[in-house]
C-alpha cells in the first residue's frame, strides 16, 4: 500500500519531466544576403499535450563573405578603384535569431511522426565590416529586426527518451542600420543603408532528447 502511495505521488512529477524536451539542430542556411553555410541551433520545448508543444529557440550562423550590392554602391558614387572597393565590403557576418516557437505532431506510424512548426521573434546580426578610408581597420555594427519562420518535417522515434529527425524551415528577416562616408573634406558625401536580407531555407537534422 505504501508503495502504491508513492508511486502516485511521485508518477505525475516523472510524466511532467518527461514533457520537458531539448532539441541540437545542425544544418544548411542559404539567406539572400550571402551564400549558404553551415547553421546550429538549440531549440527546447514543453509538449502541452501528445501532440502540440511549446518552446523556445535560438540559433547561430556566421559568414565571412564580400557585400556585392555594397560594391555597386561605392563604384556608382566614388567611381571604379580596382579591387579596394571589393576590400571595403568584405564582411564577417554573426546571425542569431531568438523565437518563440510551436509545434504540432501528426502521428504516421508507431514510431513515425509528420510534424509542422513555426516561430516568431527577433534576430540580432553582429556585423564586421572594414573602414572605408582605411580597409585595414575593423569596425563593429549590431542590427536587430522582427523575424519569423514555418516548417515541416519527419520525426522517428528512437527509444522512450530520444528521437532523431529531419526539416527544411523558410526564415524570414531584414535587419538593417545606415552609417554615412565623408569625402576627403571632411563634408558627409553618402549615407548607405545596408539590409541584411536574411530570408532563406534551413535545411537540417537533429536530436531530441526528453526528461
């Protein structure tokens, strides 16, 4: 009798942990600022019921790539220079959007579950980039912009506390900032807004582990 008590005092606290998920996502990211690469994330998450869940996520992608648009910009209003306007528009670029997320699981098989998920939030671009009249010298800029995204994907469940699984997921986000290039006298020639464009696909796989 008393392991009986026990037992149901305690089976509520192990079923609530066990809603209780944390997922390590890696993949491929193409924006349309910049070329594909290599993304991770970290997504975790409470299932509301069977089969609706609740959570959080946050990812990171970096890119060290040359600003095309920005090129076409200094060659239209400063003219042509050979390849020091292509050295001024090199730029490191960090990634890391932050979203409320949600999931909804449509079960295919024992083992086998279809799923959709979506997110809302903010993404926040950490942004290097090299002084116009002195290319050598690295300035710094943060960006920040509303950002969201949908998916789908398939789910295999590996034992009671682990899944394995596959999504592709469209994200979309602008973030942008202005800065201004003085010309030789000193006088504000240009003000330039750069948009990071980072809407794009993710395609990736991961692991879910539950407690």
């Amino acid at each position: 009798m008393k392991n009986i008590i026990l037992f149901l005092l305690i089976a509520p606290l192990i079923l609530s942990a066990q809603r209780n998920t944390g997922e390590i996502k890696l993949g491929h990211f193409s924006p349309s600022a910049t070329d594909g690469g290599f993304i991770i994330g970290y997504e975790g998450g409470k299932f509301v019921d069977k089969n609706f869940k609740i959570g959080w996520s946050i990812d990171w992608f970096h890119k060290n790539y040359l600003d095309k648009t920005l090129v076409e910009k200094f060659d239209f209003y400063f003219g042509p220079s050979g390849t020091i306007n292509e050295v001024r528009a090199e730029t490191n670029l960090h990634s890391i959007p932050l979203l409320f997320t949600m999931s909804g699981y449509f079960p295919m098989s024992p083992r086998v579950s279809a799923y959709a998920t979506g997110g809302i939030g903010a993404e926040m671009l950490l942004i290097f980039y090299n002084n116009f009249d002195n290319p050598s010298n690295d300035e710094f800029e943060s960006a920040f912009d509303f950002s969201w995204r949908i998916g789908f994907g398939l789910l295999y469940e590996i034992g009671r506390r682990s899944d394995v699984f596959v999504e592709m997921t469209y994200h979309n986000s602008q973030p942008s900032w202005t800065y201004e290039v003085e010309d030789n006298y000193g006088h504000v020639a240009h003000r330039f807004e750069r948009v990071f464009d980072m809407t794009g696909v993710m395609t990736r796989f991961g692991v879910r582990f539950y407690w």
